[in-house]
C-alpha cells in the first residue's frame, strides 16, 4: 500500500521542504492514487488543464494522458514529472498527446532526468510522435543528446502488458483520431482503475467498467452527438455499470453549462486537483 506522508502527488522530490515530510501527513495509507491533472476538452473550456491523469501504486507511477497544457498542470501543483515510469495513450488525438514533447524536453534540459520512461500507445504512436516532436522542435529527434532511455511501446487494443506493477489492458472504442482509440483499465494490488478514453457509446464500455473500483467516463456534452459520450446516454445507461465510482470527465461547454442537473447520488464530476484512495 502507499504510505508516503507527503501530500498526495503534489510535492516535488527536488523541492520539496524537509519539514513537509513529516509535518503533513494527510494521506492514510492506499494502494492505488489517482489524481486529475487535467480533465477538460481539447479546447480548455472552463479553465480546466488538458487530458492528464497520475495513477501511483507502489511500483510505479503512471500518467495517462499527456495533453498540451499537462508541464502547465504539472508545474502549478509542483507534482515532479521525474516520478513517471509510463505515459499511456489512449489514442492520439492532440488533447491526449501533445504534451509528450514539452515532457521529454523538460526532462532532458530541466529535469536532467536520469530514470528510463516508457510510453505506451495504440498503433501508429510512434510515428505520430516522431512528427509532432519534428514540427514543434526541428531536429529534436536526431539531435538531442538524451540523457535518459525513452522507448514507444505500441499495442494492439485488447492486449495486455505490465508495467512497473501495474496490468495495464486497454479496449477499443469508437472515436476517430487516425490509429486505434482505447478505452483502458489498469490494475494493481487488488484495485482497478478503468478510464473510457474518449468515445461514443459502445457496449465495450460495460465491459471497461466491470468490477471496477474507479471509473471514469468522458462526458463531453449534455446531449447525444458523434464521437463522444453525452450526460443523457449516461443517465439512461447507468445502472448497467458495475462500478464502485464512477466520475465524468472531459466536459465540454454543453457540459459544463449543465453541471447543476447533473444527479450526484449517480456521479461524481472531475475537477482539476481532485485525488482519490483506492
Ligand atoms: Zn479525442
């Protein structure tokens, strides 16, 4: 279980004052922590960071999601993005992945990291990479000295893997970004986080959430529309969910203007800086 005393996710190692070790001890002990970095639309609605979600267990941590603003969110909380030991994708739309170049740079002229980092996404991820690191810094991928090991693991959806002791299986869904869009569910310790990604309703959802103690589901507008999930489909599919929790994320405008009708006994609603104990 985790028992660090330090605040959850918030403290940076490098940075952190010696006093704040054992002068907050707010978190008890947990198995798994997943804290929101970001969780609002490609297009910042309401304020709220791009996609970006930190999941620590005692092996490992891991970021899922890396949106364009994560480094922002990162920074303002003073989480030290050095403590990631995966970044998974669940498909590459540029809210999901256009932070992964700032984070890789960050890491080798800020952070001088040392520590190997794997990131994980559907087919067709190490390409795209490639090309967004090329068009937003020239060379970066031939002419970087990188002081640290990253690899890009692609993986068909509905595969398996384990990464620093996590069980890390992810779903394919129905959201068009040019690869595979996944749905993903990891495990560790007992305890399943399951995320939907971004998608319209597929019954693959039902499948994601089974026995799940986590679940968050993208809840970009209010009513039915193409590619993405909607408060009302939810609502009427609910019950059929077997989850402990279930949060809605990725809120659109249409959504956001309707938070208030949103029935709290069914779900909870994703805010930036929220954390939960598994
Ligand atoms: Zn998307």
């Amino acid at each position: 279980m985790i028992t660090r005393t330090e605040p959850p996710a918030t403290v940076s190692k490098r940075r952190r004052p010696p006093r704040a070790v054992t002068a907050t001890a707010t978190a008890r002990p947990c198995d798994m922590r997943i804290s929101i970095i970001g969780c609002g639309d490609a297009f910042g609605s309401g304020g709220r960071f791009s996609s970006a979600t930190l999941i620590e267990a005692n092996e490992g941590t891991c970021l899922l999601d890396c949106g364009p603003s994560t480094m922002t969110a990162l920074n303002g909380r003073r989480i030290d993005p050095d403590r990631v030991d995966v970044v998974i994708l669940t498909h590459l739309h540029g809210d999901h992945f256009a932070g992964i170049p700032f984070f890789l740079l960050d890491a080798q002229w800020i952070r001088r990291r040392r520590r190997p980092l794997t990131i994980l996404g559907p087919p067709g991820t190490r390409r795209r990479l490639h090309d967004t690191l090329e068009a937003l810094f020239p060379s970066s991928t031939a002419q970087t000295p990188w002081s640290f090991a990253w690899t890009v693991e692609e993986r068909q959806p509905g595969e398996t893997s384990v990464q620093h002791g996590f069980t890390i299986r992810t779903m394919e869904v129905v959201h068009p970004s040019g690869a595979p869009a996944t749905a993903v569910r990891l495990a560790a310790a007992g305890k399943v986080f399951a995320h939907s990604g971004d998608t319209e309703w597929t019954e693959v959802l039902l499948e994601l959430a089974a026995g799940a103690d986590l679940l968050f589901l993208e809840c970009f507008a209010a009513v039915p529309m193409r590619t993405h999930l909607d408060y009302a489909t939810l609502v009427a599919r609910r019950a059929a969910f077997d989850a402990k929790r279930v949060v809605l994320t990725h809120l659109g405008p249409g959504m956001l203007a309707h938070l208030e009708a949103v029935d709290r006994a069914l779900f909870e609603v994703a805010e930036d800086g929220l954390s939960f104990e598994l």
